[in-house]
C-alpha cells in the first residue's frame, strides 16, 4: 500500500498479487511472430513441428485509416479544440487496438492451454528500433505506433 497526498487529497494505491502454478512439458513450445498485419503461431510438440497457425489482424491497416481519419479531423485546427477532441476521441482508436490485441493473446492463450507448451515470443522492440531507423519519416511514425511491444 502506498500513500500520496495529491492537491487537497490523498491518494492510496493498493497492489493486489495471485500466485499460481504453470504446469507445461518442456519439449512443447508455442513461437509467436507478431508482424504488423498477422500474428503467426508455430506449435512444436515433442520438439517437432506440429501446427502453424496465422490470425490476421490487420492492425496497419487500422493504423493508416485512423492517421487519415486524425489528419483530416485536425487539418486547419487545433488538437485543443473542443471540436476536435471530441471529434478524435468518437474516433475509439485505443480501444480498437486493444480489443485486438487482447483477442489475439487470449487465442495464443488457449492454443499453448490446448497443447500444454510454453509461449516463446521474440524480441519485437528490438526489431521496432532497427527498423525505425532505417525509414522514412511518415513510415517511422507508423512504426512507432506499432503498440504490439508495449
């Protein structure tokens, strides 16, 4: 529990933990490759491969639409303006996203439940910088969007 005392309140901040058990065989391995469009799944089982399974997502896609959408939203105004915030925020993007991202991982979830295996995921912020380096400039702020690695 923690305490801080914000303008004429305070606040506590309470840190809930759950302890479980992960029970899985060592041989069996679920490899996640997340891409900007797809997700792609690799089931190994007794250190062969099994299964590939690929979930589009479309998620750059998502990205260009609403970066047009938020282009023609703000052109000639201010983000600041209270047309143009409420504008943007009817847009959902965030949640969009999220809800994706979470449908995706729960059928990650499921798959290495069904075949009882560890998820090995790679480094996608790694990849996110290299990358981004090597852009252009509306192509490095799309890749900086990419909210799979946060």
């Amino acid at each position: 529990m923690r305490l801080k005392i914000a303008g004429g309140r305070i606040l506590i901040y309470l840190t809930l933990t759950k302890e479980f058990e992960v029970s899985y065989n060592p041989d069996n391995a679920v490899s996640v490759d997340i891409n900007e469009n797809n997700v792609t799944l690799a089931v190994f089982i007794n250190r062969r491969l099994y299964e590939i399974y690929r979930i589009e997502t479309n998620i750059g896609r998502i990205f260009i639409a609403y970066s047009e959408r938020r282009r023609r939203i703000t052109m000639d105004r201010s983000t600041r303006d209270r047309v143009a915030r409420k504008a943007l925020r009817k847009l959902r993007e965030r949640e969009r996203k999220e809800d994706i991202i979470y449908k995706t991982a729960k059928i990650v979830e499921e798959i290495a439940k069904r075949y009882d295996t560890a998820v090995v995921v790679g480094d996608a912020r790694r990849g996110k910088s290299r990358m981004a380096s090597n852009a252009r400039k509306n192509l490095r702020h799309r890749i900086h969007q990419w909210c799979v690695s946060n």
